[in-house]
C-alpha cells in the first residue's frame, strides 16, 4: 500500500531541511559564493522533490528509481556542505550534517521497503 506523500516522515524531514539550507546559501551568497549557494540549495530541493515524484507514480520500481535520485542528491549535499565549511559557521555545518545522515537512512529505509514490495510482485 503506497504512503501518503504526507505521512512520510522523510518527506516532511527533507522539506524542513532544504528550508535550512536555503539559510546556509544565503550566507554562500553575501560571501559571493554564488556557484557552491546554487548548488546546495538545487540539491536540497532535489531531495523532498524526487520523494514527491516517485510517490506519485503507480510502479513501485519507478518510485525506487526517485528514490535512488533522491540519495544522490543527498550524498551530493553532503560535499556542498564539506565545502561550505570555509564560508560557514562550523557548528551550522554539523548539525546540517548529522540531520542529513538521518534523512540518508530514512532514504534507505524506504528504498529497503520498495525493493522488497518489488521482489513480492
């Protein structure tokens, strides 16, 4: 049975963070680091987006496929952020790290769940 978009902790978890990241670009941005604020808040949108979209889709196999972006995504915000260091509060990056890790292992969770919905088919 398909979640509702809205239910799913992990969705409502990756649209609180890519709010906090835009604040991190923002800082990015008055530092003129236009290309790593860019970056960061494109992967950060990529994340609850790709659950959204996959979640709307009627195969399971597809909406893995999302969330396998998703986790892309993800690891690539995990390297913005490693950058951002130089320009950013230390303290700001790591809790923007260690609630990333956490979002990571929900994606995982739930792409651990689709595939055995896929192998049950």
């Amino acid at each position: 049975m398909r979640y509702k978009l809205t239910k799913l902790d992990v969705y409502a978890e990756s649209i609180t963070f890519a709010k906090d990241c835009f604040k991190v670009a923002e800082v990015l941005k008055e530092l003129r680091a236009f290309a790593l604020a860019n970056q960061l808040e494109r992967s950060a949108i990529s994340i609850p987006s790709n659950i959204a979209e996959g979640n709307a889709v009627q195969s399971t196999k597809v909406y893995r496929k999302h969330i396998d972006i998703a986790l892309g995504s993800a690891h690539e915000l995990m390297a913005q952020l490693d950058l951002a260091q130089e320009y950013v509060d230390q303290s700001i990056i790591e809790d923007k790290m260690n609630r990333l890790e956490i979002i990571i292992r929900r994606l995982f969770g739930l792409r651990r769940y689709l595939l055995s919905k896929t192998t049950e088919s």
